[in-house]
C-alpha cells in the first residue's frame, strides 16, 4: 500500500485534495496500474458539477453524485500489468478515462491507449477535450465548403472551431468576451463577433448574404443562446448542439421549434458518445481509432493546444482552478494539472 492522492468534489464549491490508499499489486487480469503525469480539466462537466448546476450530483448512484472525483482526460505512466494483460508494459506512457489524481486502475479493454513519448505531454492530456470538439464533424451532414458559425469561444468551442476550420469551413466564432475572441484569433480563427453588439444580425446577414449560416453550432449551454439560434441558421441548413441546458429558468421554445420546422433545419445532437458514420467494429474501437488520430493532430503541432492553457498548476490549487474557471472566465480558461512529485 502507498500513499496516493485526488481530488474530491463533496458538495457544491467545494473541493478538496484528498489522500487515500493505493495498492499497484492488487489487479485484475485485464487491469492496468498507472501513475499520472498530467490531467486537463474539462471547463463545462467539471464546472457545472462544481456549482452543483447537474441535479444530479445530489441523487445518490448517479454518475456525478457528492462525493464525485472529477477528471476525465489525462496521461499516465504504467507502473503496473495485471496477468493476463499483455498489449501494455511496465513504462508505457498511456491515454485514457484519467481522473484527477496520482494514481488510477484501467481497464486494459477500455479505451486506453499508448502514447508517443516524444508528444508533448500536458498538451496530449488535452485529448479528450478535443476528441469532444471533434463530434460535429462526426455527426455533420456533408455541406462542401459551410459558412459555420460556433457559439461560444472557450476551450470546446475554440477546439471546434479550430477543426471545423481544417474541415474547410468558413467558421465565424462568436463570444461576448473581447478576451476569447482575441483567443479565438490567437489559435487561428480568422473571424469573431460579438452576439451582443446591436449590428450582430446585420453583420450574419452580410457574412452569409442574408441567407444564414450553414451550420451554426451552440458550445455554450445556456438556454437564451440555443433558442435564438434558428434566426441565424440557413434553411434546410444544420444546428449541432454539443451540450444541454443545466438547472435554467423555464424559458417558452415555441419560437425555437417554430424555426427549426418552417426552415427545415436539421437539428443534431454530438455528445462525444455519439459514434457517427465511421464504419467500426464497436464502440471502445472506434473511440481508439478516434484518439490515435486526435494525439496524431496534437504531436504534430497542427492545433494550436498552447494558447489553450491559461494555467499550469499543482493540485494543492484544486480550488482556486474552479473557483477561476466559473467566475473569472477572462483569465482562466484552460487549466492543466501537474501530478508529478
């Protein structure tokens, strides 16, 4: 037994690090024993469970019930192999489902896999929110050469909107906060506008030539965005939805519905578990095949992962990470933890 450390959401704002007791040498056949490098921590699940905005984290069984350890995106080092596990050795730098804490057990059938040593490895912690960003594309209708516009320039939507770009499309990043749409414009986005500004429909209308954008896609989770959404979408054009809403006022969406029927838009959701046309054998293969390509993209330096990190911290900050990532959203909005003794 040694002792190991996560972190631990025990109710609404409040987090802590918490030491508990580790065993590499009790494995299942098929389990892996990994020491954690780095972690990423996802602004919208980690945040909204923060405030307690999810009902569900007071429903005991449920996924994000109190007391939750947060974290799902990170890097590891195998430090153990269980005896019937054969794919992975002692030493081996791996990807996976990677809670935030030092230590963590994987399932070697899950989607884990290893990684490049040579990949930069706070950026490569990353991966999971990337592989998120990447689902409009999976989910999209084929539309040649889209005007897209991406609501909401934080860490999902810069990352969408940085591979709807590569997909070819014309994307327009749209944001309140001049400091995310000069982020957006950092990582390459070469248009933002402020939903805001009272010329913002005009400035679509002469964008897309009063007809719409093509694709519009709502990285946000506030209800007032999504609703609103219809009037600046194209007929017969595509609304992705990437998240839901959390614990908002009963708003009416009788407007909403009404755009979305009398235009003919496409409506679709892309949770990151939606599997999407590629042809695959299952699930967990598909998400391996998915996440190869993703660490592909980031070794090779082609996203822009860097302008991403507004902090480099170690756990004992756990805290004050969420505490910036829900109210100070100009200076805070990409964090990466540092697990390494």
């Amino acid at each position: 037994m040694q002792k190991a450390h996560r972190w631990i959401m025990r109710g609404k704002q409040d987090v802590v690090l918490h030491e508990f007791e580790y065993d590499a040498t009790v494995l299942k056949p098929r389990e892996i024993a990994v020491r954690v490098e780095f972690t990423a921590i996802s602004p919208g699940t980690e945040c909204a469970n923060y405030l307690a905005l999810d009902p569900d984290v007071f429903i005991p069984g449920r996924w994000c019930a109190y007391p939750w350890q947060p974290g799902y995106s990170g890097i590891g080092r195998v430090i153990a192999v269980g005896s019937e596990t054969e794919e992975f050795r002692v030493g081996d730098l791996v990807a996976g489902v990677i809670r935030h804490g030092t230590h963590i057990m994987l399932d070697a059938d899950s989607t884990v896999l290893r990684v490049d040593p040579a990949i930069n490895l706070e950026h490569a912690s990353f991966f999971r929110l990337v592989s998120i960003a990447m689902t409009p594309i999976q989910v999209v209708r084929n539309d040649p050469l889209p005007t897209v516009g991406v609501w909401g320039m934080g860490m999902i939507g810069n990352l969408t909107a940085q591979l709807l770009q590569r997909a070819g499309g014309r994307v327009i990043g749209i944001d309140p906060l001049p400091e995310r749409c000069a982020l957006a414009t950092k990582c390459g986005i070469r248009q933002t506008l402020d939903p805001t500004d009272p010329k913002f429909a005009e400035q679509v209308s002469g964008i897309t030539g009063g007809e719409g954008f093509d694709i519009t896609v709502d990285t946000t989770g506030h209800a007032s965005t999504t609703l609103a959404m219809p009037e600046f979408t194209r007929r017969c054009g595509q609304m992705i939805l990437m998240t839901h809403w959390r614990s908002q006022p009963v708003l009416d969406a009788t407007r909403f519905f009404h755009g979305v029927f009398v235009k003919g838009i496409t409506l679709r959701g892309a949770h990151e578990c939606v599997p999407g046309s590629e042809p695959c054998v299952n699930a967990v293969e598909l998400q391996r095949r998915k996440w190869a390509k993703i660490l592909r993209e980031i070794a090779t330096g082609d996203l822009a992962i860097e302008p991403l990190i507004s902090h480099r911290i170690k756990p004992v900050r756990c805290k004050e990470a969420y505490e910036g990532l829900c109210f100070d959203r100009s200076k805070w909005w990409g964090v990466v933890v540092d697990w390494r003794e």
